[in-house]
C-alpha cells in the first residue's frame, strides 16, 4: 500500500528538504512553499521520522479538496474514508488549521466542523453513536491554501527539531532543523573544518557533528505515530531504527568547533553535544570571536551571531560586525555562513556576500549570507 506523505519544512529551504526525501529512496509529488509531498509504503513514516534532518513533522496525507463555505467543508470531510485510518476507539481532532489567502480562516469553527463530519462519517462506518477514543492518537492538520484545504494526520507528536538533546538553550537558539537544512545547504561535509564562533547552546556544532558520524536526527526520541496499531507496525519502527543503528560511523577526520564568549553558554553546549552522542567530536571553548584563527586553510565558518534583540546590544552590532570582518580578511581560503537578522551586517562586515537569502528564523526575518573562499585542491577532497 503506497501512501502520500506530506513534510512540512522551513519556508524557502523546501529544495533541501527535497533532497533528503530522494536521498531515503522516495518519490516527490509536490514542492510548494513550505512544504514536500511524496509517495511511500507505510515504512516511509518511520524512515521519515527518523531521518529527516529538515522536515518539521510527516503527515499522512488523508486529502485535498477546494471549500469556500463550512457546509462544503463538512460534506467532503465526511466524504473521506475515515474509517480507513481511524481505528474504531482512535482518538482523533484537528489539532491544527492554519488558512492562507482563502475565504474560510476561522481556526476554531474549521476544527469543530471537521471534527463533527468525521464522526458522523465514521458512526455510519462503525455503528455506533458514541466514540470512547480511548485509543491511539490521530491529531490532524488542515492548511488552506487559496481555497483548497490539504488534510493530514501527524505521525511526528512533539515537533521535529525537537530531536531530544538540546536541554540547556541560549537566549536566542536558532531551531535545529533550520541549523541542519543550512548546513546541508553548502558544500560542507563531515572531514572538512567547521567553525562555530557564537556557538551559543551548539546546535550547529552538534547538527554538523551529527551529519559527520551519520547519526539520524530521531534516534533520541519517539514518535505520536509509534503507537498506531493499524497502519504501521511495531516491526516496521524496529527495523527503521536498526537501519539508523546500523549506518552511525565513527568518523576519522573531523575538526568540529564551537566557540562563545559566555563559560556558562559553553558548559550548556557541552553538555547538549553529551546528549546527542557527539561530544567526542566537538571541540568547545570560551572564547570571543576577535580571538579567533586557525591555523588550516578551506575551513568553514557557521555564524549565528547577536543580531541586537536588545536596545543595549544594538550599539555594540557595528564593532562585532567589523570584527567578523577582520576575522574573515584573515582566513581569506575559508568560507563562511552567517544567519542574522540585523540588517546592516554587510555593511560592518565590509564585503559584499556572494548569496544572500532571505530565511524566516521562527516569525524573524533573517538573512542567510554566504561569502564563498576558493575551493580546496582537488586532489585531497576527490570524491
Ligand atoms: N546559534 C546559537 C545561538 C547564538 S546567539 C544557538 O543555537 O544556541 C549568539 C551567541 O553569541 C550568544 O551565545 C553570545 O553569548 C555569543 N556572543 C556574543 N558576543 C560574542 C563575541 N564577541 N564573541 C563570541 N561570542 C559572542
């Protein structure tokens, strides 16, 4: 049985996510913002879950239908073979609806709609006029678009960057997802130098880290859908998790780094990498960011840094920027990546980023800039 699977993703970062979907072997359907569909057997929610490193959730996709008033919502709603992934005690409501430029928005009159056609749908199903739901959990999304409404059921629970080791955060965290689907966006691969110099609670660090020794991003953690009995099987989530097992390598080149002014913002990143398995692979260290050198060429610099969340800080952005600067005039062979939000980061940097793109971090817009050193000699890093 093939079934289309919906992987909502960071707005803009929907090509990585893509490429991660066709590197597990499966189909797209459809790309659209925000958002990647694609076929798979029942195994692909399992597979999905765990290794994913850019994808928000995986939904099952039930349908997709226009509705512009609440009656046409009910009446194909109801038309959906509900019973074919609602077992008779599920427990099952539209945890979520979200409405984009569409004549339905209202969340809450959306959900009550829905919930009231699939129960009467499944009542004529199952012949009964009450549900005990005390079952497994079928919690669904609805997302309008222009009038079409796309409906999934979630197999993901607590959402995916939420990947199980990240228990100390810094005051302004980048989501773990958006750090991977960044770094999976350059050429950087696991025996080329990472640098992290506002590393903050290490997610970069620890996403590259994990990328290197082949770690899935869901091997931490469970998933709502694990306790579905029908369409997916224990043995199915078994055999995805001995897959990951199976695939974690120990990496023998790797020259990770994470740096931060701030001891204790240090101590929260060590302790976050111990969690994700990768300590061993990280090296972390307080220092401020006008200290840092390496002494290698065709590194990689992963930048997070303050983007003036605060008044006070906002004087201080000219100074750090020109510094960043200096810093990279002084590794002229590197390359580097900087995530912000504060607008005149070019300016202080003084240099102009070779790409530039505009990222939503969380609701903040943010820049993605990209200033690209000369590639390494080819021999070392033939592939
Ligand atoms: N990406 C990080 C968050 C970075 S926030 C995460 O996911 O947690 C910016 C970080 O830069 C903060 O932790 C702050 O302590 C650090 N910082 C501020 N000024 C600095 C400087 N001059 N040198 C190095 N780090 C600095």
């Amino acid at each position: 049985m093939e079934y289309e699977w919906i992987a909502p993703c960071h707005f803009g970062l929907e090509a990585v996510c893509k490429k991660e979907i066709l590197d597990l072997g499966y189909e797209i359907v459809q790309v659209e913002d925000g958002r990647v569909t694609f076929r798979g057997g029942p195994e692909a929610a399992c597979r999905a879950n765990l290794f994913l490193r850019t994808a928000e959730r995986v939904l099952l996709k039930v349908g997709a239908f226009r509705a512009i008033t609440f009656d046409e919502l009910f009446e194909k709603t109801k038309a959906l073979p509900w019973e074919e992934w609602i077992p008779r005690d599920g427990k099952f409501w539209v945890a979520k609806a979200t409405s984009i430029k569409s004549t339905l928005f209202s969340a809450s009159d959306i959900q009550s709609i829905m919930k009231k056609a699939i129960v009467d749908r499944m009542k004529t199903h199952y012949h009964v006029t009450w549900f005990s739901e005390t079952g497994a959990s079928y919690p669904l999304r609805a997302f309008f678009l222009k009038d079409v409404v796309t409906i999934g059921i979630d197999t993901t629970g607590d959402s995916l960057h939420k990947r199980g080791y990240r228990k100390l955060v810094s005051k302004a965290p980048i989501t773990e997802t958006l750090a991977a689907a960044l770094i999976l966006l350059t050429p950087w691969k696991g025996d080329r130098i990472f640098v992290d110099p506002f590393c903050g609670s290490g997610t970069f660090p620890i996403e590259a880290a994990m990328m290197a020794a082949h770690i899935a991003p869901g091997m931490n953690r469970s998933f709502l859908a694990e306790g579905w009995d029908n369409l997916l099987s224990k043995k199915m989530w078994y055999e995805a998790a001995d897959e990951a097992a199976s695939l974690v390598i120990e990496p023998e080149e790797t020259d990770i780094q994470g740096y931060d002014i701030d001891g204790d913002m240090v101590k929260a990143a060590r302790e976050n990498a111990r969690e994700a398995g990768v300590d061993h692979l990280i090296h972390f260290q307080q220092r401020p960011v006008q200290a840092l050198s390496h002494p290698k060429k065709y590194g990689f610099l992963f930048m997070n840094p303050p983007y003036g969340e605060r008044l006070e800080e906002k004087a201080a952005l000219p100074e750090l920027y020109r510094e960043i600067g200096e810093r990279l005039a002084a590794l002229p062979s590197w390359s580097a990546y900087m995530i912000t939000s504060y607008e005149d980061a070019e300016k202080y940097v003084g240099r102009k980023a070779d790409k530039n793109r505009k990222i939503y971090n969380g609701m903040m817009k943010s820049y993605f800039y990209q200033f690209l050193g000369p590639k390494p000699p080819r021999r070392k890093y033939e592939e």
